[in-house]
C-alpha cells in the first residue's frame, strides 16, 4: 500500500528525482484541496457549511489580529461568530451575505494597514509547512493525516483576503512608490555599482 502512495507510484522516476519533497507535498496536500473544493460548493449551497469552515476562518482572523500586534495597528476586538450582512450598493444578487469573522483596529494608518489587511495571506504557509513536515523523510498515509486533512482544507479556502482587507490594504498607497523604487535599485544595480566605482 505504502509503493502506492509515494512519488514514483504516479510519476517518471526523472520528476520524482528532480524534486521529490515539492512533488511529495503536492501529492500530500491534494486530499485537503479537495476537500476544500468540496466544503467551497457546500457552503455556498447552505450556510450549515461554515461549521466546517470555522477553522479556516480562526486562522484568518488570528493572522490579522497578529499581523496588527505587530504593527501598531491596535487590535481591540475580534470575532469568529458568522452574522448577516447586507450587500453593498451596486453589488450583484439579492439578499444578504454572511461575515464569517471580524478584527477591529483603533491605530489603523497607511503605514500598517497592508500588513494587517493582507495578513491572511501567510495563512497558506500553514498547509505547506505541515505537507513538509509530513513529507521530509517519505511519507505514508496514517489516521493523523485524515486528522489534518480536516484543519488543512478550510486553509486553503481562508487565506484570500475579504474586498474589505483589499480597501484597507489600499491605504498604505505610500509603500507602492516606496517599493517600485527598491524594485528599480536592486534590477539596475550592477549599473549603479559601475557608476559608483568609475
């Protein structure tokens, strides 16, 4: 069962040789992805869903509450409790949507507000940290990883920031200038160095 589950089972020996630990981690992490797939079409046929979502949205809300601490954004509420909301003006469909989570901040400025909002992003760290601890000496399917398949799927559905993440993260305009500038330094730096050395 075990020759089943490994690399070489599924692939040319010349790609497992090539690199293994991506292939293997790849391979390990397929069952939460679809399982992910698979919670994403359930809830949004039936709000009973987002019980199975609830990790996800844990890991979320900590990522920005964390990425807040910080940066001096001042978190001074969270919460992981689903309630309705109203569409926005303008947007498609009817009814209500549903906020699965919330973070508050009291010290949110253009300095931090990329950090905080976009934090979620660190979030799918989480499931390829785990694949390469699961995976570095080979790998072989046991009950703990049915276990983690379970804390590992709703990752993969919570780390997209919310458009609200997306209009905060656009006060920190400033750092774009800021990077692009960094960005041009470090492409054209052997020139800069020439010039400097003469």
């Amino acid at each position: 069962m075990a020759s089943l589950l490994s690399c070489s089972a599924w692939l040319p020996a010349l790609a497992c040789a090539q690199a293994p630990s991506v292939l293997d981690m790849l391979l390990y992490l397929a069952p939460s992805m679809a399982l992910a797939l698979l919670l994403w079409i359930g809830a949004a046929a039936h709000p009973g869903f987002f019980v199975f979502t609830a990790v996800g949205t844990l890991f979320h809300e900590l990522a920005h509450f964390s990425a807040g601490l910080l940066t001096n954004a001042e978190p001074i509420g969270m919460s992981v409790i689903p309630r309705r909301i109203k569409r926005a003006k303008g947007a498609q469909g009817r009814g209500h949507n549903w906020e699965l989570g919330s973070v508050t901040f009291a010290n949110l400025r253009w300095y931090n507000a990329a950090p905080a909002a976009l934090a979620p992003l660190l979030v799918l760290l989480l499931p390829f940290a785990v694949a390469w601890w699961r995976t570095r000496h080979g790998w072989v399917f046991e009950p703990l990883d049915l276990a983690l398949m379970l804390v590992l799927a709703p990752q993969f559905l919570s780390f997209w920031p919310s458009p609200v993440d997306w209009k905060l993260a656009a006060r920190s305009w400033p750092w774009a200038p800021l990077l692009a500038g960094l960005g041009a330094l470090w492409t054209c730096r052997d020139a800069l160095l020439g010039l400097v050395n003469g």
